[in-house]
C-alpha cells in the first residue's frame, strides 16, 4: 500500500482529517437512520453550477451550528439539472425533501431554518412520482 510522505505540520492536520473523516462516516452510517442525511448532486450538471461550494457551506454550516447527527453524502445526478445544486435532506421520521438551486445563501437558511427548526423554506422540488 502507499503511504504519503509528510514534510509539514500542515500535511499531518490534513491526514489527520481524512482519516477523521472517513471514520466518522463508517461510523454513522451504522445507524444513519437516527441522524439528519444531506445527499448532495455532484453529477457534471451540479459540480458546473457550485455544488461543490454548496458541499462546503453544509459542512461549515453544520459544524458552526454544532450540529452532529448529520451526514452528508455525495450522489449523481437526481435528474433536476435545471434546479442545481439540488440536495435531498431526510430528517429522521420524516420524508425526504429535495430543495434545488441551493447556492450558499439558501444552504445556511436550510441549516438554520430547516434542520434545526423543522420549518419549511423555498425551494422545494415537488416530487411527481412514487416509483421508477
């Protein structure tokens, strides 16, 4: 296996937290019905209209808030390449709802409003079907 060289004290934090990380997801994922999911659209469309950026604000959002029964998970395209960055949020006992056009702005109002509060804000992609 490969192992990387560390030359800095900045290279060892950043090891540390991809190991951290990695952790933190196999952890949660054995009882990710108890926590609060964040699947993220990184399809072509939705890394092209900042979902990246989208990622990033969840994670610092999140952290700022002090919230810990979160995971946030990347996924494909969920098909609303005209709404990205679309990001499907399921709070535990609820159903999961799929907000798009989710910019910087409108993910610290999720955060604060919904996740933290349960109150529904703008931009909502109804969903038109049950099954595929």
């Amino acid at each position: 296996f490969f192992m990387t060289k560390i030359k800095s004290l900045e290279d060892l934090k950043k090891m540390k937290e991809q190991l951290q990380n990695k952790v933190d997801i196999r952890e949660k994922g054995e009882n990710i019905d108890s926590l609060v999911q964040i699947k993220i659209a990184m399809g072509t469309c939705g890394i092209a209209a900042g979902a990246k950026a989208t990622m990033d604000t969840f994670m610092a959002e999140l952290s700022k808030n002090g919230i810990k029964n979160a995971v946030i998970t990347q996924t494909g395209c969920m098909g609303y390449c005209h709404s990205e960055p679309t990001v499907e949020i399921t709070i535990p006992g609820k159903d999961a709802v799929v907000f798009g056009n989710v910019n910087t702005a409108k993910t610290t109002e999720i955060v604060e409003k919904y996740i933290k509060n349960g109150e529904l804000v703008d931009g909502i992609i109804p969903v038109n079907y049950k099954e595929v």
